[in-house]
C-alpha cells in the first residue's frame, strides 16, 4: 500500500499530463521558503526535473527576509539545485510608482523570474499555487469585478513573454502539501506577513475561507471544479472569438450584432489585447456593445492607452493616438519626396511635364491640378493637415476634416494627411478639393502620386 506521499506524488503527475504540463527540459522554480514551494522542489526532483532556483528577498522583514533567503540557499545546496536570489527594495518602489506593496512585489517577481529564465536557457517558470490559491483568487476576482475568465482563476498553464508558466500543484490542496513535507521530513518556513490581514488575501484566507468550510467542508473541491467549468467556458468562447476574428478583418454591424453576447464581448477583448497588450473591463466592453448599435460613419470610442475604436468604412477597428510628425515642406520643381511617406509631388513647366500616363501606370492614384505659374513665383508647400484648416472650391468653404470624413478616409490617417498651400492658404487637398481661382495661365502642372 503506497503512503501518502506516494499518492500526493501520483496525484501532481497525473495533473500534469492532463493540462500539457511538460516536466522535461529546463525548469525554473520560484522559491520562497515556504511550503507550496518548497514541496514544489521536492516534488520536480523526484519526478527527475531539471531545474533552478531563483529566491526574491523583497527586503520588507528585515532580518526574517535575510533568513528566508538563507534558507533557500541552503535547501538547494542540500539537493544539489542551482541557487540565485535577489534583492529589490519593494517599499522603496512602491512608493516611486505609487502602486501596492503586493502589486510592486508580484511585477517584481514576474519580471526577475522571466528575465532569469531566459537568461539561465529554462523553458518553463514553475510556481507554487495550490488548490486554496486558487479558491482565494477566484473570490478576490469576484468581489473585484470579473467576467468567465476572471472565474477560471488561476490557470496550470500559460505564456508570458516567450516563457511557458507552469503550476503543477493546482490539484493539491495546503493541508495535502502540508501532509507531503511532513511525509518528508522537510521542514520549510512560515512569513509573519502571512497572518497580516490588511493584506486583501490574507483576509479572504483566514476570514472568509473558513465561513465556506462551515457551509459546506467539501468547498475547497467545489469552487476549484466551479473555476475548471468557467476556464472550460472561457476556452470555448476565446475559440469562437478567434475563429470570428480569422473569418472578419473589419467585424461590420451586422456580422457583430449576430453574435451570442459572450463571443461578441470576447472578440473585442481579443482585439483591444492585440493592439494594447492589456485587457479590457467589463464596464468598457458593455460600452462598446452600446456603440456598436448606434456607431455612425466616423464617430469613436476612447480607451485608456491611448486607444480609439472607431467606425469607419462599415467597419469597427481599434487604432493607438499617435500624434503624428508635423512636416512643413517647400516644394521645388522637379521631383518632391516627403520622407516617410507614401507620395511624391511633382512640380513641372507645362512645356516639359511627363504625360499624365507615364505616372498613372506607375502610382495607385494620380491627380494633376494645372495652375498659374504667378503662384509658383510665391512659392508653395506641402504640410500635414491642421484642425482649422479649410479650402474654398465651387464657391464654398469646406472644412478639411468634413472633406475628408466624407471621402471615408480613416480616422487613423486624418491626422497626418497632406495638403498644399500658399500665402492665400490651402490651394490643393489631394486628391479631392482644388482651390477656386488658382489656374491663370496654367503652365505650371502639379501632379500628386501615391502608391
């Protein structure tokens, strides 16, 4: 008859087969001291894992971190385990980025333990949750504010930075890891912190989680299946989502508003992490499913980071404000190329210009205005377009920026287009909108080409 620990040790290699947990190849594991990853050690090596440690001493207990780094230290020239640990001064950046002691201390860590296994070649980033971290999380996202995949929690598996985070001991719970070391006779050590329970998840650990055992002793397994069915939901819709996405370059009104609710919301989340690198609130995703119905051709939807959606060309699209070079060019005759850019102007005598099919089996779109050769003699440029900007043509001012809404040019060019004026102001907004009054004797030919 096996013991416990043997059974314990069956248990997290059957986990890790089921979620793709590969233990081959180079492991990195982040050791604290404590029990979750101290038994994560343990059980690595048993199951014939090469791995390495990495210790953070976040320097908040004094002479306790010096001794929890002490302690790693020598567990791992006990078992003959590479070492490296690191200081960072977690109060002191704290208060540099205004962020949390717990939010500073976690990007910390993430940030050493990727940047330390791809330093040290390690394929795999291997961390301590267990089955009550995962319960804890589930309901801190739930109080917080979450959707599906906030209640799928913490997962075995994901990619962060071209490194593959592991977590083999979701199927354990404390008292099993507790049980395993003991088993072992491995002892570990305990962070006063632990019992702080101004700590948000301290509290939900020694206050909350013992009113769900009262209800029911079963509740560590229930709300840890509850988050397996939410990841499962969560997988399914990200796979409609993605399957949408692949199908709809430029999702239109009518392909969106089919959409179950769920799917619809996660193909935005999918496209806003796409362009954005971060997620998006729940109250910003009900925003959108409001401005999807009552869009109109150009109107927009602001986003933290610098980011719009926008309608445009029947068509929803996120795109980043940036806010473009300004440029302010003479031209010349002759050849003018802006840097950068994807047109050239071409300024000639009328007596010796190209024929207008030399550039049209060139360029994607020629446009060649003839104007008075008065108005070369003082001078004219080309610039980026202003927001007063406005040119007069068919007896009319025309706004710029309403010019170029109508010709459905999109938001994210508007910004930087090009227009070509004169002391009397704007004379040309290719290809659309040529000044009244400006041809005189027309000999001089100015030819827009854009490719």
């Amino acid at each position: 008859m096996k013991n416990p620990a043997d059974n314990i040790f069956d248990k997290f290699i059957s986990y890790a087969k089921e979620n793709g947990i590969s233990l081959g190849g180079k492991i990195l594991i982040g050791l604290s001291g404590g029990a979750d990853s101290v038994s994560l050690l343990l059980l690595l090596l048993k199951a014939g894992a090469d791995v390495r440690c990495v210790h953070v001493n976040h320097m908040i207990r004094g002479a306790e971190a010096d001794r929890d780094e002490a302690f790693c230290r020598d567990l791992c020239a006990k078992y003959g385990v590479d070492f490296q640990s690191y200081r960072v001064n977690i109060p002191q950046l704290s208060e540099e980025r205004h962020t949390g002691t717990e939010e500073t201390a976690r990007d910390e860590r993430r940030r050493i333990l990727i940047s330390s296994a791809k330093e040290s070649g390690c394929e795999s980033v291997a961390l301590a949750h267990n089955k009550n971290d995962r319960a804890e999380t589930l309901l801190f996202n739930l109080a917080r504010g979450t959707g599906v995949r906030g209640l799928g929690s913490i997962r075995p598996v994901r990619d962060d930075n071209g490194i593959r985070i592991i977590r083999p001991l979701l199927c354990l719970s404390k008292d099993e890891i507790l049980s395993f070391l003991k088993e072992n006779g491995q002892e570990h050590i305990f962070d006063s912190t632990n019992s702080d329970t101004d700590y948000t998840r301290n509290y939900i650990r020694q206050v909350l989680l013992p009113v769900f055992e009262r209800i029911n002793p079963a509740y560590l397994s229930n709300i840890n299946k509850a988050a397996d069915l939410c990841r499962e939901a969560d997988g399914f819709i990200t796979e409609c989502a993605y399957k949408f996405i692949a199908e709809h370059e430029q999702p239109d009104k009518d392909a969106l508003s089919a959409l179950h609710p769920a799917v619809f919301k996660k193909v935005f989340s999918v496209l806003y992490e796409q362009k954005c690198g971060e997620a998006l609130s729940d109250t910003h995703l009900y925003s959108i499913f409001d401005f999807v119905k009552s869009a109109e051709h150009g109107q927009r939807l602001q986003f933290p980071g610098s980011t719009d959606l926008i309608y445009e060309n029947n068509g929803f699209v996120f795109i980043k404000r940036v806010r473009p070079l300004e440029f302010d060019i003479k031209l010349e005759l002759g050849e003018n190329i802006i840097a950068g850019k994807n047109y050239k102007i071409f300024v000639e005598n009328a007596n010796f210009a190209k024929p207008l099919d030399s550039y049209i089996n060139i360029y994607r779109i020629v446009k060649r205005i003839k104007i008075s050769s008065d108005i070369i003699k003082n001078d004219i440029y080309i610039r980026n377009r202003r927001g007063s900007d406005s040119i007069r043509y068919g007896n009319m001012t025309h706004s710029v920026k309403k010019l170029l809404s109508e010709k459905k040019i999109p938001s994210s060019l508007r910004a930087d287009y090009p227009v070509i004026y004169d002391k009397e102001g704007l004379l040309f907004v290719p290809p659309f909108a040529v000044r009244d009054g400006i041809r005189g004797d027309e000999q001089i030919y100015l030819t827009y080409c854009e490719s």
